[in-house]
C-alpha cells in the first residue's frame, strides 16, 4: 500500500513539513480501506436523477477584470507562497 517514503516524497512536494511520516501511514491506510468500502458499496444499480436546466434559464457569462495582486489580498502570503494551517494528528 503506502509506505513512509512515499508519505515523506508527498510532503516535500507539498511542503509540509512532518516530523514523524511513520503515523500517517496508518492514517492514510485507514482512508484507503474506507475508500475501498466505498467502491464495494454496490451502488451501480441505483438510478440518479438529474434535473435538467434549459440553457436560457442560466446567466450570461461575465468577465469582470480584478485590477489588484489575489495574492495580496490574503491574510498568510510570503512571496508566492500561501501559508497553511498546520495538520493535526
């Protein structure tokens, strides 16, 4: 399945830093085998409905310029980077 150097190569890329990668193994297993419970839950058979919306009911597509940096505007930037909470265990 997952192993803790895949969990140490992910947080690099995301830049997370972790200072223990072995106890989200365990966590990461678990939402796979959640996941897997999921996908055997047999719901192929089960009829979605979709209410279909006419085109004219929608509205136009509007392109309104933004003038100003997103980037500045939020609260925890350092150049071009967007400070994270930190993830608890």
């Amino acid at each position: 399945m997952v192993t803790e150097e895949e969990i140490e190569h992910v947080s690099k890329l995301m830049k997370i830093e972790i200072d223990d990668h072995k106890e989200y193994v365990e966590k990461v297993h678990t939402m796979i085998n959640y996941f897997d419970i999921l996908d055997s839950a047999g719901v192929e058979s089960e009829e979605i409905s979709v209410q279909e919306i006419p085109i004219s009911n929608l509205r136009d597509d509007e392109y309104i310029p933004f003038n100003q940096k997103l980037i500045e505007k939020l609260k925890h930037y350092k150049g071009t980077y967007v400070r994270a909470p930190k993830m608890s265990s």
